[in-house]
C-alpha cells in the first residue's frame, strides 16, 4: 500500500563512431553518479575532462567474470611476509590479488575489488582468492614452521552472504589445511556493522577456529571497544600511521599511542607499510611485535617468497628483505 514516488535521474554522453566503447560506457556511468549527486531528477550531460572519476568499468567486470569463469588463471595472487620483527622470522604471508588483464595488463587490486563489490562478483572473486591461497598454504606446509598462517582478505560484502561460513569450511577441508593456520583479514566497518547476517558470519567464522584479523586499522571509524566485541586475534595498523614515524615527532607520538592502546588488549599487533630499517626499529621499540612492508619484502609470486632452496633444508624461514 506504500506510494513509490520515483525520481529518474539520466546521465548522457555524445558518441561518435570512432569512439572507443569501454571509455563512453564508462563516461555514461560517471555522469549519471555525478547527475545522482547534483541533479537529482534532471538530465546532466557528460563534460570532457571530467573522465577521472569514473565510479567503475561496466567492461572490466565483463572481462572479470569471464576471467573468473573461463579463465581463472588471469586472476593469480602474490604473498607478502609478515615477518617477527625480533628474530625476522616469517610467521605469516599475507594473500594479495594480482589481475593480469589480457589486453590492460596488471590491474589495480583495489579497483578490482571495488568493481567486484559494486556488481556482486566479489562472492566469486572472493573464493577464488580463498581456494587459491588454501592450496598454496597446503603446498607450503612442509616449508614453514607449525604457527605459519596464511591472510586472505575479505570483503565486507563476502560476509553479508549466508552461506559464507559454509562455503570457507569446505573450502578448509578440501584444502586439508588446519583451520587455525588460516587468518581472514576484515576492515573496520565490518567491526561496527550490525547486520545480523555479517554477525552470524562473524561468529561461524569463530566457531570454525579460523583466526580474525582488523586490516588497516586506524583509519575507519571503530573504536577499542568494537575490537573487544569480537575474538579478534591480529590488529593490523595501517600504512598511513607508520608512515612518517621516522621523520615526524607527532606522527611518531601518534603511532606509539595507536600502539599503546591496541596492546591493552591481548592481540597480535601487526604495523603495516614498513619502509625502511628506522621505521621497523621505532615499532619493535614500541612493542609491536610484527611487521609488513616492502622493507621487510615485497608482495611477490609463491614461488619467490619461499624458493625451492627452503624446501630441501629445514631452517625456520625467514624472508629476504
Ligand atoms: P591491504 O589488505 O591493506 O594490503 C596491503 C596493501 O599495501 C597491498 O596493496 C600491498 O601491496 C601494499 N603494501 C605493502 N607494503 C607496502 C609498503 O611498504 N608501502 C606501500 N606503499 N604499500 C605497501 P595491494 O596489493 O595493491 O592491495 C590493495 C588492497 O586491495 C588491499 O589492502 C586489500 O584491501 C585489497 N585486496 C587485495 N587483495 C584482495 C583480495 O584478495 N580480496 C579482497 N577483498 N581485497 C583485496
Ligand atoms: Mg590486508
Ligand atoms: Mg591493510
């Protein structure tokens, strides 16, 4: 019995035949998000120049699902170490997604998973990362120590589907890996959602003994008493309060505070972005006990992060910085 009073809002663009299809498809999408913004109801012709902020590539998740369908291996991942920042023993490889278009090349992960979020991809896209990082984490398993885990990020919207938990637990069983040894990253946001179904999630993903990482912590809008919530076991501070601890007195001061707090609670705390030895040096000054960052070694394919030479000798491994 409600009254649906709807509001059409058209975004438009001149086209030509010369013109190439994926940049005025995505000249349409951009004016009809700004039109969405200023003009609500009219018509709002696109504008040269204004091609920048183009919200997302219809084409490119053509060619993502096609990829994630017909040919997954475009869709690889690169490891990055998270080392001890004590003994610079690897104690975890964090999974990053590396899209290498056919005709584009390498694309950018967070586009990726922006374009994979905006369209419902990303359940697709998310098990593919899950599947492919399980199974390099099977095939390290004689190479690492017994704590080694593996980090897959996921995204908020992964977590709003139901059978989210049912599908991380056989894909924890087909990899005959050990739940415990698996470690899913999560914004913030997913901290302070109350979505029943996002809380359900969150508590299967428990239940299971897979561990709960925050990424990038710092930077939304969640507070101590959110990460207190949860069983989270890694806190992982993000690159832009390390960044300029070794040059600024108030970024140092900053970061030892996010530090100091994050401690009180009894975590695993992770500094991310680490660049160079003086910034490694403060945080394990700090007390925080591990670290990530192209100084302590790059995100890079499986097969460089643990080279074969670690498979024929057992010492703990550690990454070349
Ligand atoms: P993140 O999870 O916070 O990953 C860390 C990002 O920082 C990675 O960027 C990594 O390459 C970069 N990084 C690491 N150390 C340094 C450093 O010392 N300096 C600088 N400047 N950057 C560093 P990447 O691979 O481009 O990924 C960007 C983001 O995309 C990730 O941020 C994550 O949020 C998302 N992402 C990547 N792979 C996946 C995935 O498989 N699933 C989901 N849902 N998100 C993913
Ligand atoms: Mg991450
Ligand atoms: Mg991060």
């Amino acid at each position: 019995g409600d009254v649906v009073w709807p509001v059409i809002t058209t975004g438009a663009r001149l086209v030509h035949d010369d013109d190439d299809e994926r940049i005025a498809v995505q000249d349409v999408r951009a004016t009809v998000v700004r039109a969405g913004q200023c003009a609500v109801g009219d018509v709002l012709w696109h504008r040269p120049g204004n091609e920048a902020d183009a919200p997302f590539d219809l084409l490119l998740v053509r060619d993502l699902a096609h990829a994630l369908t017909h040919e997954p291996d475009q869709v690889a991942l690169h490891y990055q170490p998270v080392l001890d920042l004590r003994t610079g023993e690897m104690v975890a490889a964090e999974a990053l997604l590396r899209w290498t278009h056919p005709e584009l090349g390498p694309m950018s992960p967070a586009a990726t998973i922006e374009a994979a979020e905006r369209c419902g991809l990303i359940v697709m896209l998310g098990r593919h990362v899950l599947r492919t990082a399980l199974a390099q984490l099977r095939d390290w398993s004689s190479v690492v120590g017994p704590s080694f885990r593996m980090h897959v990020n996921v995204s908020p919207l992964e977590l709003r589907n139901p059978e989210y938990v049912d599908h991380l637990d056989a894909a924890i069983e087909d990899a005959g890996v050990p739940a415990e040894r698996v470690l899913l990253e999560v914004t913030e946001t997913v901290l302070v959602s109350d979505e029943p179904v996002v809380q359900r999630s969150l508590e299967g993903i428990g239940h299971l003994g897979v561990a709960l990482g925050i990424d990038d912590f710092g930077t939304g809008y969640s507070s101590i008493v959110h990460l207190r919530r949860l069983p989270v076991d890694t806190v992982k501070i993000d690159r832009s309060l390390v960044s300029g601890i070794s040059e600024s007195p108030a970024d140092f001061l900053l970061a030892r505070s996010v530090v100091q707090l994050v401690s009180t609670l009894s975590v695993r705390i992770v500094a991310e972005g680490i660049e160079n030895e003086l910034e490694a040096a403060h945080l394990r000054a700090m007390g925080c006990a591990f670290g990530q960052g192209y100084h302590l070694g790059r995100p890079a394919p499986a097969a460089v992060l643990l080279p074969a030479a670690h498979v024929e000798d057992d010492r703990p491994c550690s990454a070349s910085a």
